[in-house]
C-alpha cells in the first residue's frame, strides 16, 4: 500500500446485521429485539419522557434510551448544543472544540437522528445551555422524567446540578434521572467503592478481572416510537453557524461521526479487512484479519489498520464498550482467541480506570501537581510551546505527529505518549498546555482519559515509574525505522536517504529548539544553544560534549550551502552531494583526531 492512500473514509451505514454481511450468526441480539417481544415484562405508562442525549450518541446498548422507552408511551429525545463546548480551556484559552471535532460532532448528530427516525423517533436539536431547554420542554410536554447518560468530571456535574435545579423549579414534579452507561465494567459492579480504586492501574485491572462479570448489553426495540407532537425538530448546525472554521482532512485517515461509521469499523476491522504480509521481495499474502494481530501492530504510526482506531466513536458514545466487549467475545468463539484479541479488551479497561479515576480524583485530575500534588518547577515559554504545537521543534518524529493531529484530529497511542515525554521531560513545560492542545484538536477528546493519560505521561499521576521518559532515537529506531511515517508527515524529508530522515541536520530541516534530555540524537539532535535544565528536569549535556559536538557538526556546512543552492536548478543532484558533503565531514573528522593524538601535551587541538 502506498503512503498516498491511506486517506479512508469511513461511510459504512447502520446495517441490518444478517447471515450475508457477516456469517451464520448475527452480530448481537441487540438487533434483533421487537418492541412486541419485550413488551411481555414492561409496563409503559402515558406520559412523556425526554432523553437527554450527552456524550452517547447512539441507538444501540443504550441504557438511558431503554429506560426511557420503557417508562412512557412517548419519548421526546433532545441534543443541546451548549454553548459552553465552544468556549476556551480553562488555564491557556485554547479553543475548547476545534473544527475537526466539531465536524465530528455534527455527523455524529445527523446520523443519530436517521437512525432514531429509522425506529420511529426524531432528535430535536436545540441550541443553548440544558439548564435552560430542558425544563422548557418539560414543562411543554408534561414530561415526569428526564433521563441521560452520568458523567464524572466537574464541568459536566455542574451541568447535571443546575438542570437538575431548574427541573425542579418547573414545579410539575419533573425529575432527572442518570444512568451508568459509559464503561466497560459498570460501576456498580467493582469489587471495591470507586473512592478506594486502586492508585495502580495493574492492580485495578488484576481484581476486576477476578472478581466481575461485565453485563450484556441492552437490548432496543427496533420500533420505538411514537414522538410527542414537535413543530420544528432543528437543523445540525454548520461549522460556521457554531464560529468554526471547516477544515477539510487533506491526508491521513479522515473519520466519519456517528453511529453508523462506528459499527462499520468495527466490523471492518474484526471481520473483514486483511492484513498484507510480504511472502517474498516479489510476492504477498493476506492475513484472515487485523484483530488476530492487533498486539503485534498496535505500535505502529502510519496507516489506517495498524490499531482499531474506535476512540473517536467511542468518546462521543456512537459504540459502546460493551458492544465491542461482544464482538470480540464472538470472535474468540467463531475464529480465535488469542494475546491480540485479550489486548483490545486490556485496552479498553484503560479507559474504564481513568473513567473512575476521574470521580476518585476530582479536580485534581486538571491541577499542576496532578492526583499526587508533585510540587516542581514548569515552565509556560509561549515560543518553545508553539514550536511544539506547530511542529516545529527539529525532531522529525514530534513534529510529524503533531503534524498528524492538526491535519486529521488523531495520533496514535505511541506518538501521544512521545510528544507528551518531549513536551514535559524534553522542554520542561507544563503538561497542562499539551493537554489543553489535545483538549482542542483531538476527535476522541473526553477528560477523563485525556488528562487521565497526561498526568500519567508527566509523572503526576498514577504511574509507578515517576520518570518515564521517551527517547526519540530509540522510538524512531523501535517504530519508524526506515522513516516512512515522518517522511509522510514532513515531506521534505521523502527525498532525503532512509537512515537521515530522523536526523537530516539544520540544512536539509531546522534548528532543533531544545536538547535532547537523554540520549544521543545524531544529526543536529543536541546542537541546541542554552543547554540549561527547564521545568526543574536536569540535563546530561557537558559544555566540552556539547562544543565538540558543534565543531564536527558544521565541517563541510559551506560545502552543503552550496548544494542547497545547486539543487534549486538540479534537484537531481542533491542526495549524491550530501553523501559527499558527509564523507569530506568525516575525512576532516578522522584527520584532526589523527592530529590530536600526536599532538605534544595531548592539548585539544585548535584549528
């Protein structure tokens, strides 16, 4: 596959799971489940409920959905587009929902209201703050309940406070109802009070997976209706009526919101596409699948299908953890269980533990000194910050994958935690501006994960290694070996030779704009003036290293000047000019140690 092509929408719709798509079993009985059937052992009263549509944006396992189905014989569901999600973040003012996000969003509500009419209801969409609409609503319809889905960070339990304040203010006797639905393992089901989650996440993980059961998911009726009588359901909202400005994905992976994109690819990824495997320098063969090999291919950077890539779809609650919980249950039964199908699950009881981690730690969870209260010194450089975000820092491998977010609004698992230990180890600036930047750009943006993770990365949280630090040569050498992925992000570096792509030097890229703090960079990798320690990190580097480091660095850099300037008029010209400009570097190099060595007084030589 070509670098060229891997920009893959993801339009499959909500299908009607049969023996022909899949195999001769369907994907969950969720799909199959008549309102005639169910309505053996439920009771619907008249009256109206209003579903509260939040960060679950969804048909399927739905639990605030079923509830309210089965409480009343209508249901009014609703989505208000706060006005508060389009705000600034809270410490650096950075844009709260960028404009890929947004975009996410709206398909994400176009598609939630087609499959809501398929079942025999429709969304209203209202513009402005819960609080507001919904006792509005309530007081219009009758409504005796408003049901949503729970959440567990302090803005959204602000919200949750002051709807359920003005309900009440109604004085019809409306009340708010929340419902558990977003993890994996439900909360209520933890072998311990979530205030006593364990501070490690292994012995998080060790006790749940003795100690619980995960429940089935909840079945929908597929006909659900009818709706109260609406004269005017809302449009979804351009960018520009929400004072965004479109972005198209012009590279990379571009993802489609909503429902139906979400259960596409997980049945893409889980039963159809086929991992390409080289056979010989001539041949290939293809793999069943990509979920067999999942742990072997996680790491990786570029491409489509080197990870699942359910986040997006999983942070504004198109699929459910549980829903992917059974597929890969199904898959274990129909094809294999293996390392790589326990791996996705691993992976999503990540994001349960930072899901409660959230309510143990309340606020602290966005403080400086993070859930541990670790005092140091940050530092806010505005420059050194933009050079980050921008990628712009001289290392190919940060400034590719910050390249990646702001293009497509996604990075891979590898490259979040590389940028953050550069972002915090390397430039010692404080890990609230990279997680307010991600707060902004990423599609799968939700607190709890995403500044779960960051005090994880920064050495604030929950991690027993205090220090982790990520080293660029050893992560470029591990994972980009041949530079394929920072050559696709940072083109200029395509026609440079496979082995200088990660350090191509000040002449071919740009000034690093920091050293490295562990590790030799090769190229211009710690050529860096200011050698100094920032955020309270100490530095390895010696004035002697650093000086003779810079001496060798600039042999020969007249010699490339010049070829720089030739290559303009022959671009042919180029790659054969630099191998000779690095053989002079190293013949000079070579001689003056030569001349050191016998030297009298063994003095550094002076040229």
């Amino acid at each position: 596959m070509s670098a060229s092509s891997f920009s893959s929408p993801l339009t499959h719709p909500l299908r009607r799971f049969n023996h022909h798509h899949l195999s001769n079993k369907p994907v969950s009985s969720l799909f199959f489940c008549s309102a005639a059937k169910m309505n053996g052992n439920i009771h619907r009263v008249p009256g109206t409920t209003i579903l509260w549509f939040r960060n679950d944006l969804r048909v399927l396992d739905n639990d605030a959905l079923y509830k309210a189905w089965c409480s009343s014989d209508t249901v009014l569901p609703v989505y208000c587009l706060d006005p508060r999600l389009f705000h600034t973040t809270h410490f650096f003012s950075f844009p709260k929902t960028g404009a890929l996000r947004g975009a996410f969003l709206m398909e994400c509500l176009a598609d939630l209201r087609k499959n809501l009419m398929r079942r025999g209801l429709n969304l209203l969409i209202r513009s402005g703050k819960p609080e507001d609409i919904l006792p509005s609503l309530a007081k219009d319809f009758g409504a005796h309940t408003v049901f949503a889905h729970k959440e567990t960070c302090s803005e959204e339990l602000h919200v949750e406070r002051l709807v359920d304040k003005a309900l009440k203010g109604v004085g019809n006797g409306t009340k708010l109802e929340l419902i558990w639905g977003s993890t994996m393992y439900h909360k209520d089901d933890l072998p311990f009070d979530v205030l006593d989650l364990p501070d490690i996440y292994t012995q998080f993980r060790k006790s749940v997976e003795a100690n619980c059961r995960i429940r089935s998911s909840t079945r929908i009726p597929l006909s659900l209706g009818p709706t109260p009588c609406v004269d005017k359901w809302g449009d979804v909202p351009t960018l520009s009526q929400l004072g965004l400005e479109p972005q198209e994905v012009t590279r990379g992976m571009r993802f489609v919101g909503g429902e139906s994109a979400g259960v596409g690819r997980v049945f893409e990824y889980f039963w159809k596409k086929a991992k390409i495997k080289p056979l010989s320098s001539s041949f290939l063969y293809y793999d069943t699948d990509l979920l067999k090999v999942y742990k072997e291919t996680r790491n990786g950077m570029l491409g489509p299908d080197y990870s699942t890539k359910f986040s997006p779809w999983l942070a504004f609650g198109c699929i459910s953890p549980r829903f992917i919980y059974e597929e890969v249950q199904r898959y274990e039964r129909e094809r294999v269980a293996n390392n790589s199908t326990y791996w996705v699950l691993f992976e999503l009881l990540w994001r349960d533990y930072f899901r409660f981690l959230s309510i143990k730690c309340g606020n602290s969870l966005f403080h400086l000194g993070g859930p541990r209260n670790v005092q140091g010194e940050w530092s806010q450089d505005k420059r050194l910050f933009e050079s980050w975000r921008d990628g712009k820092t001289g290392y190919p491998l940060i400034d590719a994958n910050m390249k990646e977010l702001s293009t497509t609004g996604f990075m891979s698992n590898r490259g979040r935690q590389i940028v953050c230990s550069f972002l915090v180890r390397d430039m010692g600036l404080d890990w609230r501006m990279g997680a307010e930047w991600f707060e902004t750009c990423l599609l799968d943006y939700d607190p709890c994960s995403n500044y779960g993770n960051w005090t994880y990365g920064a050495g604030v949280g929950n991690d027993p290694r205090e220090d982790r630090y990520f080293s660029i040569p050893k992560q470029a050498q591990n994972y980009d070996p041949e530079g394929e992925y920072v050559a696709f992000w940072v083109q200029q570096l395509r026609r440079l030779p496979k082995e200088k792509r990660h350090w191509p030097g000040r002449l071919m890229y740009m000034d690093t704009v920091v050293p490295l703090k562990h590790g030799h960079g090769g190229g211009n990798a710690q050529t860096s003036r200011g050698s100094k320690s920032r955020g309270g990190f100490r530095d390895n580097h010696s004035g002697r290293q650093s000086r003779n480091h810079l001496f060798f660095e600039y042999i020969g850099c007249g010699f490339g000047g010049l070829l720089i300037s030739l290559a303009t008029l022959f671009p042919g010209t180029l790659m054969i000019g630099m191998e000779l400009r690095d053989k002079v570097a190293e013949y000079v190099k070579e001689r003056i140690l030569a001349l050191r060595k016998t030297s009298s007084g063994g003095g550094e030589y002076e040229n």
